[in-house]
C-alpha cells in the first residue's frame, strides 16, 4: 500500500482514509464511519436518507465538502467512495443520532465552549497550550520557547491582518517566502523533511529551530510597520528580507559549531533525545553524590 493510502483503525472497525499531500489534509470514508456509528446493515442507504436529512437542516455545503476518491474495498478493488475531511466529517457526525456519536458531540461541545472562553480571556489558551504540551512530554523550556513562538506569530498576522492580507492561501504564501529565506526549506519541504503530514511544523522544531523562526517572524513584522506595505507582492518581499536576517544567523551559528541548525528530527525523537540528556545528568549527579 502507498503511503498517501492507509487504514486506520475506529474501534474494532477499519476506517479507510486518504491523505492528500497538496491540500494537507486527511479525507475518511464516509460509509466506513456510518457503518461504526450506526451499526446499520446497509450503511450506504443510511448515508443515503442521511444526506437528505443534512440538506434539510440548511447544512448547504455538504456536496462541496464531499470529495469522491478510489479507495480498496473488501474485495481488493479500487472503488470510488464518498469522503470528507476532519471538519466536514464532525458535522457529519452530530446528525447521527447514536451512542457511539455521542463522545464525538460531547467533545465538540467542549472544544466550543473553551474557544468561547478563550475569547473572552485569551490568557486561558496559553493554559490549555502548556497543559497539552506538558502532556505530550515536551520539557518546559521547550514549550516557554514554544508559548513564546505563538505570541511573535500572533503579532506577524495581525501586522499582515492590518494591511488586508487575507488568511489561508496569503497567509501560507508569505509564511514560505519566511521560511525558506531562513532555513531554505519552503514550508511543505521543512515539513517533508522531518516526515511530518498535518502536524504543525513549529511544534517538531527544536529550540534553536524556534528561535530562528521567531526571529524571522519578528524582523518581518519590524519591517513591514516600517516599509507599510500597500500589496501582496511588496508583503512578499517584505516576509523574504525578514526571513533572510535569520537566514545570515543560521549560516554564521552553523559555521561555528559545524553542522546543520536545520534537522529532520521530529517531535518523538526530539522527546527522545531531551528524556537521554535528562537521565545522563541524574546519572552524573548520582555519580558525584557517591563521591
């Protein structure tokens, strides 16, 4: 099997699930997931009446979030299949009326009330952020650096916010004119670099990685309120000069300590390798108490 095509397992059901690299995005099987929620003999008349339902509840969209890809069904053949991603798929999801939907609507309850919060007290997501990183096992000087990445990008995009640049694709674009003037990797290649699909590029950097970024991010904002950019294109030079002060620091670091700032470890190897120089130092610690 590729490695764009895999399946996934949705309790003792097998979800078949697709990844397409341009959009970054995952896209499940509709009728694989009806299937495990419902438990319906005949899944496919269920998404069939369920995608009249939908309609007539005013979710307009349905038919444009729905993509139709060949996916391997049960007999080994490549069948074209309905398929969404992870947000179409949610709302697909709170108009099935099952138990087992149930957890999926009670999270999605969840995640709205917190980004209401959050709203009226944006302190409270860099709370969450340090509770999830910790959980994850990130050291805490990490997730400071980390904490602090979000807050020099939060004011990148209100600088770009300012002169109407549009979030998504502009955000994108200008982010990779950013990145690859200071690690030579455009975004979709840093990611592919350290093996990485939907997960975010900032969180598998190390903290000489961080620093970098962050420094880029900020020479670009410094800049931009300074030039008052008017277009797209001169915001684009813009994000490449301020990509570039990071760019001469990188090669002058690298220079000195003589190897790449730039490297393919990912968030578990870089876990990995914190957890070793951890219990190397408790070793030598215990080591020096003996004596």
């Amino acid at each position: 099997m590729k490695k764009e095509t895999s399946i996934k397992l949705f309790e003792s059901k097998q979800i078949r699930v697709h990844w397409d690299n341009e959009s970054e995005k995952w896209y499940f099987s509709i009728i694989d997931i009806v299937e495990t929620l419902t438990g319906s003999n005949n899944p496919r008349r269920y998404w069939s009446d369920l995608k009249r339902k939908l309609v007539k509840e005013g979710y307009n969209e349905l038919y444009e979030n729905i993509v139709q890809l060949k996916l391997p069904a049960p007999d080994g053949k490549m069948r074209v299949t309905d398929c969404s991603d992870t947000e179409g798929l949610l709302r697909i999801i709170q108009s099935i009326p099952s138990p087992k939907a149930e957890p999926f609507k009670r999270w999605l309850a969840k995640v709205g009330y917190e980004r209401i919060e959050e709203t009226e007290d944006p302190e409270l997501s860099f709370e969450r952020a340090m509770e999830t990183y910790l959980k994850k096992g990130y050291s805490k000087n990490w997730i400071n650096q980390r904490l602090k990445s979000i807050e020099i990008r939060k004011e990148l995009t209100d600088e770009w916010d300012f002169h109407g640049i549009k979030k998504g694709i502009e955000y994108a674009i200008l982010t990779d004119e950013i990145t690859k003037a200071w690690s030579g990797f455009s975004t979709k290649e840093y990611k592919y670099f350290k093996e990485l699909k939907k997960e975010n590029l900032r969180d598998h950097m190390t903290n000489l990685e961080l620093v970098l970024n962050m420094l880029a991010e900020a020479s670009t904002t410094e800049i931009s309120k300074k030039k008052n950019p008017k277009t797209l294109s001169k915001s684009k030079t813009i994000a490449r000069q301020g990509g570039e002060i990071a760019g001469v620091a990188r090669k002058k670091l690298e220079k000195r300590i003589g190897e790449s700032v730039v490297t393919s470890g990912n968030a578990k190897q870089l876990q990995r390798k914190e957890n070793k120089k951890f219990c190397t130092s408790n070793k030598k610690q215990r080591n020096a108490n003996k004596r």
